[in-house]
C-alpha cells in the first residue's frame, strides 16, 4: 500500500500565552431543598410463596418425573402406611394439585404449573395487602416521610411544573406502585430471601392521604473552564438506577439552580474592592488596573487547597463557608487563637449577603454550632460556655435564617455593605471575607470567593470596617429590640488604621 504517512503533530500554546487549564471541578455551593410529596394508601395482593409440607412436595415430584403412579407404589416409594399416604394425598388433592382415579395418582394442570421454574414446585398464595407509601409529586417515585425541623420546613420548595401529576396523583400512582414495587418492598423486607417469596398480584385502590415534603440534599460544582454554570451532585441523596428512575426531580433541582444565576452589578465590584482592601497582603498577586481578577483567583483556589498553619494564618476560601471542608478550615483558624488572652468571647458576629438561597442547607446549622462551641472556656461549674450568634441581615431577614437563629437582626439597605459581601467575625480571634458573584460572564451563579484568616492585622481590619460600615445598634425586624455592635467590636490595636471603603 502506498501514500504519505500521516504525522500526530500536538499544538504549542502560543508564546506569552497560558496553558490550557485542565478542567478541575470544585464545589461552590452546598443546599439542601424540599421535595413535594403526598402519601397514598395502596389496596394491593400480593402472590406469596406458600408452604406445603415437605411430603407434598416430595409427592408432587414424584409426579413430575412419572405421572400416573399408583397410590400403593407411591406409599412404597415413601415408606408410609395406608393412613400417611392417605393423608399426602388428601392435601394435594384439596390443593387441586393432584386427582386420582382407578388407584393411580395424576398431576392437574395446576401441579404442572408449578414447575415452570425447575423441578422445584413454586406453590403461592394470593394475599389482600395494604400499604401506606409516599410518592414525590415530580417523578412519582417512592418517598420516605421523616419528621423536619422547623428549619428544614423552611428550606426552598422544588418548583412543581407539571400541575396534571398532582391533580390526579392517585390516578398515575398504581402504574408507579408496580414500577416500583421492588424497592417499596426492599425497604420493608430487608432479607433478600423474603422478597423472592412475594410479586405483585394487582392493584385494587389508591385513597390519597396527607401531602408532606421531603429533603433532597445536592452540592453544585463548577468547572475552571466554566465557573458561572455549575452543575448538580446528587450523590448524598440517590445514585444509580434510582436517580435515573427521579428523572424529573433531577431536572427540577437543575433548573433550582439555574435560577440563582444573577447579573453583575457595580455593587460586586465594590465588594471586591472590600475584600482586596482587608487583605492586601495576601492577594496582591490578583490585583490589576482593572480591579481584583476573580476568575485567576478562582482558578489558583481550584488547583490548590489552602490550609491553614501557624505561619500561613490566611488562605483562599471557594464555596459557601458552611461546606464541610470550610467549617474544618474554620474550626481549625478558631483552634489556633486558643492562646490569646481574650475577654468577652460570648458572640460571634454574621453579615449575611443577600442571596436567596443563602443559608438553605443543614451544613449551615452545623457551622452556627462549631461557631458557638469551639475554643470556648468552660465555667467555674465545668459547664462549657457558648457563643451567641448576631446574624445581620439586609433589610427583611429570610425565615429560614430567624428558624436557626432568633438572634437575627437587620440592618438597612443603604449601600453602605454591598450586598454580595458576607463577612465573618469572631471578634479578636477569627475572620472571614467572601464576595458572592458571577466569575468571569456578566450573568451566571454567584460563586463565594474570598478569604479566611486569624492573623491579628486581617481580624483587627475586619473589626474596623465593621465599625465604620454597620450602624451603632441593629434591630430585628419590626421589632425595638436590638444589639450594640460597638459593644463587641472595640479592639485597640497598633496595626493599621486604615479603613477599607465600599464605595468604588
């Protein structure tokens, strides 16, 4: 064969230019969402394996392999007397599964029947069932019910976008019981043994019952190549077959999170100006003419975790700060100021940024309590002191926020924070900056980037701002009650003095 070789050539970057990053995946949110459900009572039979006795079906064996044997050969062939073998065959004959005639034993169609398996007899039983089942209102797949807190009643609802499927639930219901009755079976019957022994027979009636929701957990992971378009992990709720068969659940969450996509504004820009003002040190390296460069600082935090040590107090955060792997980073910075001498360690102080489904997790419940109870003193009676939580919110707090505090307050909605700044403070010991914005595209999901940090110039500029930005006192809303911020911010300092600014 003749012709020209062909050469593999491989592409150079162009010179001066950046290699192609490879697509790392990072985690930028973590939610948990509620999932209409309804219960239904589901009138079924059930076809079960019955039990004959261990002589039947030796006698129906027997049968099966010579048909037509005499009753007195069978009674030899067994070793029984006139009175046992009378017996066996009284239970086959009353099953229908055997008739005699002329003394000779003849297996029914309903014996044959039996033995379509094999040369075991496969005998059952049909038996009336009730089951009380709960079906999502999306896919239409089995649900458990288990009791929510009032916090997680709180949590965002899964849009419904199919209204028919909710109407006539009971009518779509028993094609759903028999799709899935294997599974509804499992969770009752944990011996895959006891499963084998029962199928369905029929389903007779569905009577709707009571509407609930269940929590369906999720993280939304970006990609370096792209950061304003994560996609969804399920993977803490359901894998495998049983994700493929919640198909509509799985796009309802997607489009959940498309929704939280915003438009950047000014105001973003601002923050970021915030957070490279608090910590100028450590990210001078993304500092240009045009501003803090989010999406280089993004792709360095991808490609390498920061950890925190006694000499490296500051590192890049990416992800919401209540993901596990940043309550750890934020247990361990509290864990290293152990050993200041500090006085009024009894609260923590939040501004939140206002972002919809900012909080809508149970992994942020657990931060509020490792804040609370880490590093703190114990009493003169041993018991171990907490943290109260001052969580401040732009204008009109979000339930959910007021269900895992009631120390939520509000402050008002002047401009002075931007709104996409969320700032963390354990006063004198602790801080954390993040900006909550679209990277990189003028329209995509508000990725927190920003900064955790207990180096004493950070924690002391953190202190300041909040000082200068926050008014004296906040109240909760619609309500005259109300904290001093001052109260808990006064911290004298020789470090810098200079406050960093919101505006541009």
């Amino acid at each position: 064969m003749t012709g020209s070789r062909r050469v593999l050539s491989l592409s150079k970057p162009v010179a001066g230019g950046e290699p192609e990053p490879i697509d790392v995946r990072v985690p930028v949110g973590i939610f948990d969402v509620q999932l209409p459900a309804r219960q239904f009572v589901v009138h079924h039979k059930v076809a079960e394996v019955g039990d004959v006795s261990l002589t039947t079906e030796f006698l129906l064996r027997l049968l099966h392999s010579a048909d037509g044997v005499p009753e007195d050969v069978a009674a030899s062939f067994f070793g029984f007397n006139a009175n046992e073998v009378a017996y066996v065959i009284r239970d086959a004959e009353n099953r229908a599964y055997i008739s005699r005639s002329e003394g000779r034993i003849w297996m029914t169609d309903a014996g044959n029947a039996l033995f379509k398996e094999g040369d075991k007899p496969q005998i059952y039983e049909v038996v009336k069932k009730t089951e009380r089942v709960g079906f999502d209102l999306l896919s239409l797949a089995p649900c458990e019910r288990e009791p929510q807190s009032e916090f997680e009643r709180s949590l965002p609802e899964i849009a419904v976008r199919d209204p028919n499927v909710v109407a006539n639930a009971s009518k779509h219901v028993p094609e759903s019981f028999r799709r899935f009755y294997g599974e509804i079976s499992s969770r009752r019957d944990r011996e895959a043994a006891d499963q084998l022994k029962r199928s369905l027979y029929s389903v007779d009636d569905v009577v709707a019952g009571d509407r609930f929701s269940a929590v369906v957990p999720f993280v939304a992971m970006a990609s370096v190549r792209r950061p304003s378009e994560p996609e969804v992990f399920l993977e803490k709720w359901r894998t495998g077959h049983e994700l493929a068969d919640r198909d509509r659940v799985v796009h309802g969450v997607a489009e959940f999170l498309e929704n939280l996509r915003t438009v950047r504004t000014p105001e973003d820009a601002n923050a970021l100006d915030v957070l490279a003002q608090i910590a100028p040190e450590y990210l001078k390296e993304y500092l240009n003419r045009s501003g803090f460069a989010s999406l280089r600082y993004f792709k360095e935090l991808a490609g390498r975790a920061g950890e925190l040590r006694s000499n490296r107090p500051t590192v890049g955060i990416v992800g919401a700060l209540y993901q596990p792997e940043n309550i750890e980073r934020i247990a361990t910075a509290i864990g290293y100021t152990n050993d200041r001498a500090l006085v009024n360690d009894d609260v923590f102080l939040w501004v939140v940024p206002r972002r919809s489904a900012w909080g809508a997790s149970r992994s942020f419940l657990e931060l509020l309590e490792t804040l609370a109870r880490e590093g703190v003193d114990i009493d003169e009676t041993g018991r171990k002191l907490e943290r109260a939580p001052i969580l401040i919110d732009e204008g009109k707090p979000q339930w959910r926020l007021i269900k895992a505090a009631s120390t939520t307050y509000c402050r008002p909605n002047t401009g002075a924070i931007p709104s996409s700044l969320e700032v963390l403070l354990i006063p004198r010991r602790v801080a954390a900056v993040v900006v909550h914005a679209p990277i990189g595209e003028g329209h995509g999901f508000p990725i927190p980037l920003g900064i955790l940090s207990f180096d004493p110039t950070i924690v002391g500029r953190v202190h300041r701002y909040l000082t200068s930005h926050l008014p004296a006192e906040v109240t909760k809303y619609g309500s005259t009650d109300g904290f001093n911020i001052r109260s808990c911010l006064e911290w004298r300092q020789d470090a810098d003095t200079e406050v960093p600014n919101s505006g541009p």
